[in-house]
C-alpha cells in the first residue's frame, strides 16, 4: 500500500514549512528513514524521513514552495502503485502562504491513509496586494478591483488595520480626476502629473502633464534581488502583525554597571577548572531577569486577546542573529539556573540557532523575551513585542553618565535598558517597577548572586 509523505508539524505556532531542496527524486528507491527532503520554518531547517521503504512514486511540490503542515508532501510505494487517492488538492501550483485575517473555508474530511487520518491541505487565499498583510474586506476588494484601485498605499481603519469599504471610498475621492487624454498619457508611463488640474472641476488635462524623466537602468552587476521568503517573510509578517495587533509602549533607564563589570573581570580571570570564563555580561543580564520576573508576574505573561496567562516560571527567550535572520530560542526555567548553568544553556541554544539545527521545541513556550544590541554600539532602542507575549526588554552598551553624589559629579558606567510592553494589560507602573528593580538588582549583582 502507498504510504503518504506528510509535512511535519514543527511547533505548536509553525503553520507551514518552505521546502528548501529535494534530496531524492520520483522513481528513486529509498529506505525507511532516509532523508527526503529538507525543510525551512521561520525556527529551523530540518530533513523529511521517508515513513516507508519503497519507490519514491510521486512528489507533490517545487522546491521554494511553502506548504501547510499536515499536508501530503510525497507518496512511497511499490512501483507501479495506484496513489491517486493521496494526491493533495491544488498540488499541481504553487501553495500561497497562508493570511490569517482573511475567511478560509472549511477543510475537506480527512481522508484515511494507511487507517489514519490525515488532514488535506488547507486551501490557499488569493492576495491581490501588499494590503493582504492586514487583511482587506470582501466589499473593499470588490469595490478596489471594480475602480482599479491599488490598495498597497490604502491605510485600513478596521480592526487590526483591515481595509474595509469606506477607506477604499476615501482614497478614491482623494484620487485626481483625468480626463481621458491625460489619463492614457499617464498610464502608458511617458507622462507624470505636474500640477492640479487646471480643467473644468478642477480635472487635469494633458496640459497638466510633464514628460516622466527616463528611470535609470542599472548595472547588471549594481542590484541583488532578494525574495523575501522562509524566514525573512515570516518575520516581515510577525512584525507587521505585531504592530498593528498590540498597543506598545517603550521606557527606557539605565543600571549601574560598576558591579557587572567587575564581576565580569573576575570570572574571566577565575580558574580554568571553574568553568567561569566564558561568562559573558549578557549571561549576567539573562540571570539578573530571570530573578527579578518572579516578583513581577505582569511582565512575565501571555495575552491571547481575551485572557492573561501570568507564569510563575521563567521560560527566558533571548534574541539570536542568524545568517538567516533574527532567531529566539528559549531557556526553560531560567530562575532555577545557577549563573554557569544558565551561561552554558545559553550557548547551547545560540549556536543550535546559528547551525540551523535547533529544536522547534526549543523555539516556543517563551514568556519574556531579552534582545540586546549593546556589544554593535547601540545606547538605545525600541524593541518590538514578541506576541503573545506582553513585554520585552532591549539591552544597550555601557555608557558613562553625569551621577550627582556627596563630591560634586561622577561619571558612573551605566547600562543602558528599554522596556516595552502591551500596554492593553500592562500598565505604566507595574512596568516602571519592574525595569526600576531590575536596575537595582543589576547595580548589586553579587548580592543578587547569594540569593
């Protein structure tokens, strides 16, 4: 019996996968477990395995196509094998990436292979312009289309930015009117709009059109062209969703990093058998957080829209920058790690993300992310909300500031830190709390390090 090829699902949050590159071809015999193809998340890169020995008797998608989990990817089998039963609806073109704020219909049953039931392939939803990001309105497209209306530059006033029918009124009223000349110059892309129009209601006329400068033609070798696909859209995608999806706000403070920094040289120069010198002031800042987020359950928390989950546990995630864009892995319980403990994890997970072989597991469950900037010279910065979490926190480079004290004014490193939280459930003050305790802890880590 033909044996189905699913697309794993890699993660509770991973909704599809890119598959990079095919490693066996139709007609190829392969083995139970052997690689079959390579895939690609927004988290990791790992390798297909074949369920079954046999013939590889058919391949459903290109390479670079981007594919929803729990889909039928490719089928095993005795040569020869009837698999039409296993062919996945809409195979034979390439599969969109899936909009969320769009309606999808229902998806098929399931259908029953080798007795178990695996769902089909999630229809795919047409998009028409950069406006899909957000989401526009059946009314809206309708209207967008009818007017030949591009809704790239459209701004949405619905939920969540969704275009909806009365912005797409708005931008057609603010359009120019043209009269039929000026409006076939400018289309054929000799002629751009010079003034307002000088017609009868204000229409422009062609004599309101000046010859469009040639654009420049560059080099062969002067452009890259780069699709933003795998994991750079994904990201793209998160980012958009998470700005237009929470209310974020930054605050930003600084900590005396006289302790830090002397702490610091003393593990570097501890003995070799103490396993201390790799330790770096970033380790030192993921254990200070860690230990000042079990006081302040309102940071360490999820928002899923209509209910808070505070955790009592600190599952840390810390921001990674991989060749293939930013990457954050999660140290589970990081409040019951020692400092070597939680510097050796760190490392671990860092360079999984750097090989591309990390663990999806080791990619999710996060309750409060730490991305620091400060070893590229950065003093400042607003982080962007990893959602569903509620805050996060941006470390900057140690500066000398002006501190007022008993013999006039001393010039004190200080650490630069830039909080920014869902200000939909969290407030201000819990927020200033935290960022001011954390200071605190940071100025007297070797006391924080006894607790």
């Amino acid at each position: 019996m033909a044996t189905a090829v699913i697309m794993p699902k890699l993660g509770n949050t991973v909704e599809s996968s890119i598959i990079v590159g095919w490693k066996k071809k139709p007609g190829d015999v392969v083995s139970e477990g052997e690689a079959l193809c390579e895939i690609e998340t927004d988290k990791a890169t790992i390798d297909v395995e074949s369920p079954a020995a046999g013939v590889v008797l058919d391949i459903f998608f290109k390479e670079g196509e981007d594919v929803p989990v729990q889909t039928i990817i490719a089928v095993v089998g005795a040569a020869g094998e009837n698999y039409d039963a296993l062919r996945p609806a809409g195979s034979a073109a390439p599969a969109a990436p899936p909009i969320h704020t769009a309606s999808v219909p229902s998806p098929a049953p399931s259908q029953p292979v080798n007795g178990k039931a695996v769902s089909p392939a999630a229809p795919a939803v047409p998009s028409t312009t950069a406006a899909a990001f957000v989401g526009v309105s059946p009314r809206a497209r309708n209207l967008a289309e009818k007017k030949e209306l591009d809704l790239s530059g459209v701004q949405g006033s619905g939920p969540g930015g969704r275009i909806i029918e009365r912005d797409v009124v708005a931008a057609l009223a603010a359009k120019p009117k043209l009269t039929p000349l000026a409006k076939s110059m400018v289309e054929s892309g000799d002629f751009v709009v010079l003034s307002g129009g000088s017609g009868p209601g204000g229409r422009i006329t062609s004599r309101d059109l000046q010859q469009a400068a040639p654009a420049p033609q560059p080099q062969a070798d002067d452009v890259q062209i780069i699709p933003v696909k795998g994991t750079r859209r994904i990201i793209s995608e998160r980012m958009l969703n998470s700005m237009q999806t929470t209310a974020q706000l930054t605050m930003n403070t600084s900590a005396d990093a006289r302790a830090v920094q002397e702490y610091r040289l003393r593990l570097k120069s501890s003995s070799a058998e103490l396993g201390l010198q790799k330790v770096t002031i970033n380790d030192l800042v993921l254990y200070a957080v860690a230990r000042t987020l079990r006081l302040f359950p309102d940071v360490n928390a999820l928002f899923n829209g209509e209910s808070i989950a505070q955790y009592r546990s600190v599952h840390l995630g810390f921001a990674v920058d991989t060749p293939r864009g930013l990457i954050v892995p999660v140290i589970r319980n990081a409040h019951q790690l020692s400092l070597k403990q939680l510097s050796q994890e760190s490392k671990r997970l860092a360079d999984g993300c750097l090989s591309g072989k990390i663990s999806p597991d080791e990619l999710s469950g996060g309750t409060f992310t730490v991305t620091n900037l400060g070893s590229l010279g950065i003093e400042t910065f607003t982080p962007i909300l990893n959602p569903p979490q509620v805050a996060i926190l941006g470390v900057g480079n140690i500066n000398l500031k002006a501190v007022e004290s008993e013999d006039g004014v001393e010039f004190i490193p200080h650490l630069t830190l830039s909080l920014t939280i869902n200000h939909q459930v969290v407030d201000g003050a819990p927020g200033a709390r935290f960022l001011q305790a954390l200071s605190r802890n940071l100025a007297q880590v070797d006391l924080l390090l006894a607790v």
